[in-house]
C-alpha cells in the first residue's frame, strides 16, 4: 500500500491510497470534512461523502499527471514504470504542480 497526504492550499485535507491490488481510496480528514469552511477537493469528491473507493486513479488527480513526451521523460528520468500513475503523481505534485492540490508522499 501507498499512501499520500492531500494538500489544498497547505493544508491537510485527506489521504489518498494506493492498495496491492491497484484499487484506490480517499479520505477526507475529519477536521477537514467537519469544517463547514473547508471546501471540496475536487467537484466530483464532494464532501457529501467522507471516503471514497475507485478502482481507477480519481479524475481531480489523474488531471495532475504530465501526458505524452513530458511523461515518458519524467518516467524515463526517475526509473518510473509509465504505467504507474500514483508513483508519477508522487514525483511531480509534490515538486512541480499547478493549482491548490498537492501530494505529500506518507513513508510506508
């Protein structure tokens, strides 16, 4: 299993896993889904739910991936398979995106 901090604009929002079999779950961190404030990390993560399962990398994050040439480099680059999406969203969110989310690796 891997694991990942979400981060909207600094601050904890979830964690985001990675299970042996592929499958994903996030979780909305209690303070966060309780705070009436704190808004939604993605539209199609809304906070009507707390946790949610997916057998696919989520949208919101998949979005953050580099695509075609910039991937293949990235990969190549950092011995990434390119079909590991969570290992190259762990590279790139956490040092180079776009946007209130960021990823925060959590050590295994």
């Amino acid at each position: 299993m891997r694991q990942a901090i979400i981060q909207y604009k600094g601050d904890a929002a979830g964690i985001l896993c990675q299970y042996d079999d592929g499958s994903f779950r996030f979780r909305y961190d209690d303070a966060w889904f309780q705070h009436p404030q704190k808004p939604a990390v993605s539209l199609t993560l809304p906070k009507s739910q707390q946790q949610y399962d997916s057998q696919h990398l989520f949208a919101c994050f998949h979005n953050m991936l580099p695509e075609g040439d910039n991937r293949e480099v990235l990969c190549r680059r950092f011995r990434i398979d390119l079909d590991d999406d969570f290992g190259l969203l762990l590279l790139v969110s956490e040092n180079d995106s776009i946007g209130a989310l960021r990823l925060k690796r959590i050590p295994s």
